[in-house]
C-alpha cells in the first residue's frame, strides 16, 4: 500500500506578554482595589475550582476563605494570571493555590509520550519527555527561563540545569507585569538499553496571582504560587531519572492593610536530593500603607506601597505568533502530532499523487508572509528540498498559505517548516537593539520534536533568543507586535 507518512515538524510559539498603553496608577493615600463587586461575596464552604473569565478577573465584594477550604483556579484561553478584586475584607484562613502541576516519570510502559505538567494560572508548562521508541532528547520547558531539555543518557534535572527559572534576574521585584514561573525541561528516551523507555516530563511553573482588598487582606492560611515537580523514578536524583522541576510562581498583594500569620509560597518543585537555587524560586510581593503580616515567606517578600491594580500591570500573555501544518493533501494533522519518524502522523490513501498540498495555519504573523516548507525522507539519500508557500492570506489574528510539496511514496516524510518576516524601519525602533543594530527581522524556528523558539536578528548582527532578552525588552517586543498588527490593510 502506498503510503506518506508525515511527522510534524514545528509548532512555532513564543513566550510574549500582551502589554496595555496604560501606567499603572501612582501611589494614593485612599487605595481602591477598582473591583465592581459584580461577583458578589466568595464564601466557600467546601474546595472548589474557581472557572477564569477571559480576562482573568474576579471581581467580588469580600473574598473569606474557612481553614480546611482550598480554592484553586482553571486556566482561561488566554492563560491569564489570576486577578482577584474586593471592594471590602479579604480573609484566607484555608487555602488558595495557583500551583503547576508535577512532570511523568521516564516509563516503559503506558503512554509512548509523556507530555509536561501544566503551569498554574499565568504559568508555564514543563517540557516533555523524549518519545518511547527513540533516543530523542526531552524537550525545554515552555516560559523564558524554561529548564534545558535533557539530550544525554546520563543527564538529570538535580547534576544539569534543566530546572525551570523565573525567567528575570532578582531585580525584579514590581511583579509588573505579572506572570507566573518556568517549566522545567524533559529527559531523554531511551532505545538502547534492551528496552524503549519514554522520557520523564517537566514540572509546570508556578501560576501567578494578585490579590488586592480597598480595606485589608487577612492571611492566617495560606497563599501558594509552586513550581510542579519533575517526573522522578525512584528516590534518587541520578542517571536520567528525574525531569527538571517548574520554577516557582508571582504573588502579589494589595490592599491598605496586610496582615496574619499564615504562609505565602512561591517555591520551585522540590524533588529530594536534587540541586536548586535562588532562580528557582518565584516572587512575592506585598504592597501595604501598614505590613503587619508575620507568617512566612518562601521566597522573602518585596515591600512597597499600595499602587493601582490595572491592565497594565496584569497584562494577559497573549496568543504568541505560531505556525503548524494544518492537512496534507487534504488529511487533516491530528491535534496533538506524535512526531515520530516510526508512527507517521498521517499516512494518505492509497492513489494520492506525488505532488500534495500542504496547508499550514498561521498566528499572529504578518500578511502576506511566505512560508518555507522543507521535506527530508530520512530512510533514503534524497537531498533535502526546500519549497516555498504562496502568500498567505487573512489577517494578522489568523492566516492560511498553501505550499505544493512533492513526496515519496512509501516512505516516510519528515516535513520543516519555518518562516520570517521583514519588520518595517518605523516597527523596528521598538524593538530593543542587539548589538547597537536595530531589529530587522522576527525568526520562527523549532528542532525536530521540540517546541518553537523565537529570535531577534539585526541586518548584519548575530540573532538572539527572545528569552534571553531582559523582561523590560520582552516588552517592546510585544509592543511592537501591537503596532505591527496595527499596520495591516
């Protein structure tokens, strides 16, 4: 039977935040939280998970949680960072938590892949193992200080960097904008061992959440933004057994008054005996006219006085540029490819030409960009062929481009696709400089199995990782990208 097996290549992302054309409001004596209280009194009596709007915004009139009650939150589209507002007394005797979620230990059975855990609210997701039946690398953990992804058979989330880091240096204390921690990375699959093992999977970073309170926010319980922990066969933090842990989270309270005893954590995933630092952990920071909080705090809180609590300072991370494959030759891609070389993504019925359309799905990328489609049949000689799409069309939320790419019959295909796009002169004062050069272009690019990474790449300067970019520049990026939304016909 002919076939044409399709591994998925690239799913290209971007870590970015959206960012508001509005100052944060400056310090007042009379503090007003700006909730509508449309929500009315949050006064549960029993756990519950707490359903985010769009924009991640709660608006009540008093928020009082019981001991032995946890609220924990569900992530929006958007993934958001938690905003609770009152217009009166917050008081958490019980529970309220914003942690990602722990990574999948390596495995030779069960699931030949084991996807990361999923960050909090506001967070990002862990990396994830290296697919059963391959010797491929784990994948690096989403967030801009997303743990390495391990690629060596002896490698671990406790002797290499592979935990996931908050993603700013210790300077940052403002927690504006807001977000939540870093995943931790993927260990490797294993093939050679006389047995196929799935690699283990990253812990989710921690969410982020700001609570503020127009009276005064009362903590006897506790506030938790943790790390998920890595994926970890058995007790030892050696030899490949243990995926990086997710970094901890951002917690943020505002209110004329704070106080208690409780706890504030916004720690990473802790696996015993492996090795973390102060990068690991979060932020906390607490924003009073009188502090007269005495519990504990994991990281130490960052004090400050009461500032407003607005768009600009909880920006939502917006939907980042991406770019897959949408259908080959008219069959539709699954909506969680494999990538495996040995189980073909898509195999096309018997009779389908050589020549195919490949439809490829864009977002939040220019029109018209023309995309690059490379085809690699791994099992043979044949050089690689590079095609380029036809000029994609709609706009800059969502596009389509069609490129006609010849395959080979029965074998498998393994297709690449990448794109980049020229950002105009008046676009590119935005951006921060690399090397003293302006940016003139924006790069989409993914390894095979590993999720995208974004560059920056002045006319005659070397490019540059977007997360290796300070928080402030992370900013004029996407600020930038507004204004490049904004120039479409």
């Amino acid at each position: 039977m002919t076939r044409y097996p399709h591994r998925l290549a690239l799913i290209a992302s971007c870590f970015l935040w959206g960012l508001s054309e509005v100052s944060p409001v400056s310090a007042q004596v009379q503090f007003t939280s700006g909730s509508t209280g449309a929500l009315g009194a949050l006064n549960p009596a029993v756990n519950m998970a707490v359903a985010l709007p769009p924009d991640g915004v709660l608006n009540y009139t008093t928020v009082t949680i019981p001991a032995g009650v946890t609220v924990t939150f569900t992530r929006n589209a958007s993934n958001t960072p938690v905003t609770m507002l009152a217009t009166g007394d917050v008081t958490i005797a019980g529970t309220v938590s914003v942690n990602g979620f722990d990574g999948v230990p390596q495995s030779n059975t069960g699931p030949t892949l084991n996807v990361g855990g999923s960050g909090g609210p506001g967070g990002f997701d862990g990396g994830n193992g290296g697919q059963r039946g391959t010797n491929d690398a784990g994948t690096t953990g989403q967030g801009p200080g997303g743990g390495p992804g391990c690629a060596s058979s002896t490698c671990n989330g406790g002797a290499l960097p592979g935990h996931g880091t908050y993603g700013t240096d210790l300077s940052f204390v403002s927690l504006v904008p807001l977000y939540g921690g870093s995943g931790g990375g993927g260990t490797r699959a294993n093939s050679t061992s006389g047995q196929t093992i799935a690699g283990g999977s990253g812990g989710g970073g921690g969410g982020a959440i700001v609570i503020a309170s127009s009276t005064k926010i009362t903590i006897d319980g506790a506030v938790t933004a943790n790390g998920g922990k890595g994926g970890m066969l058995g007790p030892a933090c050696f030899n490949n057994q243990v995926a990086g842990s997710g970094s901890g989270g951002a917690i943020r309270l505002v209110a004329p008054q704070i106080l208690g005893a409780g706890s504030l954590q916004a720690a990473p995933g802790i696996q015993p005996a492996c090795l973390y630092n102060l990068a690991n952990s979060g932020r906390i920071r607490l924003e009073a006219n009188t502090l007269s909080f005495t519990g504990t705090s994991n990281p130490g809180p960052s004090p400050g006085a009461p500032t407003g609590v607005t768009a600009a300072s909880i920006p939502p991370l917006i939907s980042p540029p991406s770019l897959r494959i949408a259908s080959i030759a008219g069959v539709a891609m699954p909506p969680v490819p494999i990538g495996s070389a040995t189980t073909p993504d898509v195999t096309l019925p018997v009779g389908t030409g050589s020549l195919v359309p490949v439809v490829l799905t864009a977002n939040n990328i220019p029109v018209p960009t023309l995309f690059t489609v490379q085809v690699h049949v791994p099992m043979t000689s044949n050089p690689m062929v590079t095609v380029t799409s036809g000029a994609s069309s709609g706009n800059f939320a969502s596009s389509t481009a069609t490129a006609n790419v010849t395959l080979t019959p029965s074998q498998v295909s393994v297709l690449i696709v990448y794109a980049n796009f020229t950002i105009p002169p008046t676009i590119a004062r935005l951006l921060p400089l690399i090397d003293g050069e302006e940016v003139d272009q924006i790069l989409l690019a993914a390894a095979l199995g590993d999720r995208a990474s974004t560059s920056l790449k002045p006319k005659q300067g070397k490019q540059i990782a977007l997360a290796r970019l300070s928080p402030e520049d992370q900013l004029n990026v996407a600020m930038a990208l507004k204004a490049l939304d904004r120039t479409e016909p």
